[in-house]
C-alpha cells in the first residue's frame, strides 16, 4: 500500500449541502478501482479534494505515503490527473504540449525528450507527435491527456469521467489501456456513472449523495444481478 492511494474519514460540504460524508477508500498499488456514482454523488468533489483544488475540513488523504495535508507538494507529485475538461493547448502540437508539462515537473533535455517519447509510444501516437491537438479527434486528445499525466511516471493515477463525449470504440480504448496501467503496478482511481466500464474482477465504491454504499469486487457487489440492476437499486439511478 505504500505506493497507493489512501482516503480516509473524509468529509466535505458546501454551506448546508453535504457533498461527502466520511468517506473511507483505499486503492492499492496494482488496482483498478472503479468510483461508480451518478451525478451529484460526489465524486469530482473528492478529485478536487484529492488534487488539493480543495482542502478537506478533517480526515486523512495519503498518496504513496506522504500525507497531503501535511506534504502537499510530495503528495502531488506522485499524483497523476486526468480531468473531465480538456487541459492541453489545441494550438500547440502534440509533442509540444507533452514537453511543456514535462518541463513543469522539472524535466529537461534528454529526459524530458525520453519520457515524451516513450508516452506517445505506448499510446500509439508516435506518428501524430507533431500535429496540432485541434487536429485529433476526441479519443486521440484523451490518449494526449493519459500521456500528459503520466509523464512524471506517478504510482497513482486519477481519471474522472475520463470518458465523456467520446465513441464506443474510443472509450473501451482509454479504459483498456487504465486497466493495463494497473496490471503494470499503479494504483488506478476511475471515476464514472457507466456500469459497462467496470469489469468483474475491478475493486468497485459506489457512492451516493456523497455516502459509500458499497466496496468489494464488482462481481461481489452485483450478487448475480447485472451491475447496472444492482446500481439502480441501490440508487435509484439508472446506469448503462
């Protein structure tokens, strides 16, 4: 677990609203860890929590045992981050967007050009290295936004909705490529209201209006039902 990531009685609210409610959920090292909730349940609350846009009231988040209240900048940089929204330069070319992010975790010259290297190989991206982002479609600038939170070589890595708005062939691509990731040793917090993203064999929390539910495996948690059978009655929320 020291490589992992650990949340632990974790509450937020805004004014009278309670958006997270002692929230407690660990993520191993080499899990893939499926964050299951409709929307409104809490989940980009606690990525804002979990990147420091916010700042918990009380309760613990350790990131590969640095706490991140008390080592916020040890914390973070073994974080890495893909958002719901775009957070890469349309303008600037593929491999020129990756070196910008790979400079500000202080990575130069050789390094820097190895590890941009090597994050579009894996991708399969090497051959689009120097076209502009706004020329990719919507599945190849997510694969750009993997590359770009992975480039430091973080051991937790968080995606919220990382899905949203792209193809069928597109999302079991990016989801794919999360699960290989963990089968590599990272610790993989997916964030999400779509049961077909969530394999059997996944760790899975779903949470609702800000309260965990359930945590086990995916096929522990359905009990022979379809997840997206077991989710609606839980919830109340329908979820394909």
């Amino acid at each position: 677990m020291a490589d992992g990531l650990s949340i632990r009685g974790i509450s937020y609210s805004y004014g009278p609203k309670t958006a997270l409610n002692d929230l407690t959920l660990t993520v191993p090292s080499g899990r893939f860890c499926a964050l299951l909730g409709p929307n409104g349940a809490g989940k980009s609350t606690l990525f804002s929590l979990l990147t420091r846009l916010f700042v918990a009231p009380s309760g613990q988040i350790t990131v590969a045992s640095h706490d991140l209240s008390q080592s916020p900048r040890k914390a973070l940089a073994k974080i890495g981050v893909v958002f719901q929204q775009p957070t890469m330069d349309l303008d600037l070319t593929v491999r020129r967007n990756l070196m910008y992010f790979a400079a500000l975790h202080g990575l130069a010259g050789k390094e820097a050009d190895a590890r941009v290297g090597a994050a579009l190989e894996r991708l399969d991206m090497a051959e689009r290295a120097g076209e502009q982002l706004r020329a990719l479609n919507g599945g190849h600038r997510r694969r750009m936004e993997l590359a770009r939170a992975l480039i430091h070589r973080p051991p937790v890595l968080l995606l919220d909705e990382p899905t949203v708005g792209l193809d069928a062939a597109a999302r079991a691509a990016i989801t794919d490529y999360a699960h290989e990731l963990a089968a590599d040793g990272m610790a993989v917090l997916w964030a999400t209201h779509l049961t077909d993203e969530v394999r059997d064999t996944d760790d899975l929390a779903i949470l609702h209006r800000g309260q965990l539910l359930a945590r086990g495996t995916a096929e522990e948690i359905r009990r022979g039902m379809t997840l997206s059978d077991r989710f609606l009655q839980m919830t109340g929320e329908d979820a394909l």
